[in-house]
C-alpha cells in the first residue's frame, strides 16, 4: 500500500499552490514560485519551488529566504501507482543553504526530508517516512534551534504519559542508531 497518495488531476492543478503557500513563512518578501520539472525522473512527476529563475535541474533551483544569506531549495518527486491515475510522494525534500558571499558559494547546513514509501528494513523505515533532520554543517547559531519530530500532532503527544512515553522510546531508539551508532562506527 502506498502513503500519501493523490489524484492525477489533483495533482497538476492543486499541489504546486499547496507547495507554494507552505513555503510562504521562509521565503523572502518576493514569495516563492514553484513549477512542474518537466523532469523525467524514473517515470515520476516532480514539483519543484524558485523564485523565478529555473537553472539547470530542480534539485539546483532555490527561493531566497526572510534571511539574506540563506537560500533554500524544495522539491517532491511523485510516482505512478499504477492505480487508477494516482500518484504517491516518494520523497520531498526541503534543504537550507547558507551563502558565502566572499567566495560566492553556498553550502548546504541542513535537510528537512521524508520518504514515505521507504522500505528499509526496521527500525530505519520509521525514521525515514517521516519528516526527519539532516544537519549538514554546524553553525553555533544553530545550538539554540528546536527541531520538533512532533509537528502536527504535538497535542496527542503530549496528551497523555503513555504516549509520551512511546515517543521518546522511539527518539532513544533513533539517536541510539543514528547518533550513537554513528560515532561508534567511525571510531572503529
């Protein structure tokens, strides 16, 4: 069974909009566009946002930000289900850069992504499903940032002491693998 499923029709006329005003608290006072790739992408569908100027790929697109050193780039690549003309989201990624003016470059701090129809083995297919963080580059600005793995249902995850506890079994488990796991990997 496929998550985040949409209609075709929907799809082409309803999701770039959708992208754009979701969008709208990062980008800059111009706004933020966001177009069909005319990408094909192993027979998938792609949404990607500008601000105005389309180069080379959409994974290389950006909008500019409330902030005038950080651009960012934003793209969901859609795939057949090969039911009844619907489409589910198989990535959508949301990626801040940080621009270097002096050396005119940009440098990727962090990935805001999810994969919803992820089929790695347990426990990483949870993790990676849904909206999840990739830091990319420390910043000390960023030591103070709150990065919620609760968005959208933070009143059922506070709701009740089981279920707070079910989660920060899973955020253990996480940061067990990913965190811990990690530097143990490069230690060895």
């Amino acid at each position: 069974m496929a998550f985040v499923v949409m209609a075709e029709n929907e799809l082409a006329s309803k999701r770039p909009k959708e992208i754009q005003k979701f969008l709208l608290p990062l980008a800059s006072g111009n706004g933020v566009a966001c177009a069909d790739a005319k990408a094909v992408v192993a027979a998938g569908k792609v949404f990607a946002a500008h601000d105005g100027v389309r180069r080379g790929e959409y994974r290389d697109w950006r909008f500019s930000s409330k902030h005038r050193d950080i651009r960012c780039g934003y793209f969901e690549l859609w795939r057949d289900t090969g039911e009844a003309r619907q489409w589910s989201l198989d990535r959508a990624y949301l990626t801040l850069f940080l621009t270097d003016r002096t050396l005119h470059q940009e440098r990727e701090i962090l990935c805001v992504h999810a994969d919803p129809n992820n089929a790695d083995p347990m426990p990483m297919q949870n993790f990676k499903k849904g909206p999840h963080l990739h830091v990319k580059h420390r910043e000390d600005i960023l030591c103070h940032a709150h990065f919620p793995m609760t968005i959208g249902y933070i009143d059922q995850a506070i709701g009740s002491v089981p279920e707070l506890t079910r989660i920060y079994n899973e955020v253990a488990s996480l940061l067990s693998i990913e965190v811990v796991g990690r530097f143990a990997d490069a230690a060895s």
